[in-house]
C-alpha cells in the first residue's frame, strides 16, 4: 500500500495542487470575494441571480439528461463491445482497434464531424436524397440528438476498453469453469460477467457521465442555443461585456462542480459495494 501510494505522488501531488486553485478560486469568484471591479464582499447574490434568473433549472435539468442517457447509451455499447472483444478472436483484433483509435480524437472534431455527418445539408442528407424539411433535426433540435449521440459514441470506446481489460484477465477461464459445471450462457453472464464487469462499467461510467455532464463544446457546437447546459451558460455569462455578471459564471460553475462531486462520490461507494459482494 506505501508503495503505491509514493507511485502515485508524482502526479497526485500536482493534480491535487491545480484543482485546488481552481476550486478555490471559483468559490472565491462567486462569492464575490475577489471581484472583477469594486471592493470584496462575501456574499451569495451571484447564485441567487442565476437561480433567480430562470435559467439554471432548466440548465441542471437538460445536462443531466445528456449526461444519463449518453452515458446510458455508452455503457450498454461499451459493454457488447467488450464482450465481442473478449469471446471472438476476429472482434478482439478489429474492434480493440476501432477503439483504441478513437480515443486519441478530440471532442471538438468529434462533434465537427457528427455535425457535418447528421445536418440537414450534411452528407447523410445528401446521401438520401433528403429535401429541407424532411430531415430529422439531430443538430440543435429539441432533443439534442447530434450531442448525445457524438458523447456516446466516444465514451463508448472508452468504456469497452476498460470493461474488455477487466474481463481479458479472470472472464475466460471462471466462464469455462461454470460451464464444466453445467452453466448455461445465461448463467454465467449472470454469476460470472456480469460482476467482473460491474466494477469496470461504474468507475467508467461515472467517469464519462462527468465528462458529459461539464463538458462545453460539444453541446455548444451541436445543441440549440436556448435553453443551454450547465457548462454552455457558465461560458456565456464568463464572456459576457458586463463584468458585473462574471461571478454568476463561477456560480454556475461551482453548482456543476457539486453535482459531478455527488454523483461521484455516490458512484465510488456504489463501486466499494460491489468490490466487496462480487
């Protein structure tokens, strides 16, 4: 346990270090503690003017949507990749790679190309031969489509890859031990994958539902512009002219902060919990 733990300083330390100052100085910033103009002032009238102004319910409500059923999507994808990694020899080859070459792509390009893929003008439009009007509106529509297919085709590469690591090591051979005893498939997905792969599938869930849930570009190239997420109206406020609006930025910020420390914390206990009964 030392051992690991002075592995893992190098870049714990650090890490630890800058997410402090940012932390510190966001709560700082809305509470007017160090204000763009003006003297300090403790004080919670930034969050009273972002709730008050109508727009963070709505705001919570759209990128938890996003978030849940992006990563919901990601997880069931993730997982049936996996598995085909793990079970066939030609899936281990060509969908680890399909992965793994994913990953290195940034968000932003991501979401530029699934905006020029699923437009109304863009290239499967075209492809059908679809007129104006006759196209689903995945871009900026009412169900932000476009933003929660692009997460969740990303994320999903990324959950595979974890899950299909966890059960590359124990799955095979416990799988082919419960069968010798007369387990059938469903049996042993049920007793035997499906609590490997539990763990896996919470940390790398929650860690693609947080990145969903603050992430800014994404819904900023491929959502509507009104009502916004979390992360696309804490931008707006930040670049706005009127400064005086700057630590209602910060605001939003830290009430998104809150509910990703939330849902983590509640996800690491849910992993603890079935580290121990698996």
């Amino acid at each position: 346990m030392k051992r690991f733990v002075l592995l893992i300083l190098p870049a714990a330390v650090p890490t630890a270090l800058v997410l402090g100052a940012a932390v510190t100085m966001g709560v700082a910033q809305s509470m007017g503690l160090t204000p763009v103009a003006g003297g300090p002032q403790s004080s919670l009238d930034a969050y009273s003017a972002v709730a008050s102004s109508g727009e963070l319910a709505p705001a919570v409500v759209i990128s938890l949507s996003i978030a849940l059923v992006a990563t919901a999507i990601a997880i069931a994808v993730g997982f049936t990749t996996a598995l085909a990694m793990t079970t066939t020899r030609f899936g281990s080859k060509v969908l680890k790679g399909l992965a793994i070459s994913t990953i290195p792509i940034p968000h932003v390009i991501g979401a530029a190309a699934i905006g020029l893929l699923l437009a109304d003008s863009g290239w499967l439009a075209r492809l059908f031969g679809s007129t104006a009007g006759n196209w689903p509106q995945f871009v900026a529509g009412p169900w932000w489509a476009a933003t929660i297919i692009e997460y969740a085709w990303k994320e999903s590469a990324f959950i595979a890859l974890v899950v299909a690591a966890t059960l590359s090591r124990d799955a095979d051979e416990l799988a082919k031990t419960a069968a010798v005893l007369g387990a059938g498939p469903a049996a042993r997905m049920r007793y035997v994958t499906m609590p490997l792969a539990t763990p896996a599938l919470i940390l790398a869930g929650t860690l693609s539902f947080v990145y969903a849930l603050g992430s800014f570009e994404v819904p900023w190239l491929l959502g509507r512009a009104y009502p916004e997420p979390l992360p696309v109206l804490a931008y707006r406020l930040f670049t706005s002219t009127d400064l005086e609006v700057r630590p209602q930025a910060f605001a939003v910020s830290m009430v998104t902060m809150a509910i990703a420390l939330v849902i983590g914390v509640s996800a690491l206990r849910l992993f603890r919990r079935q580290v121990v009964t698996a």
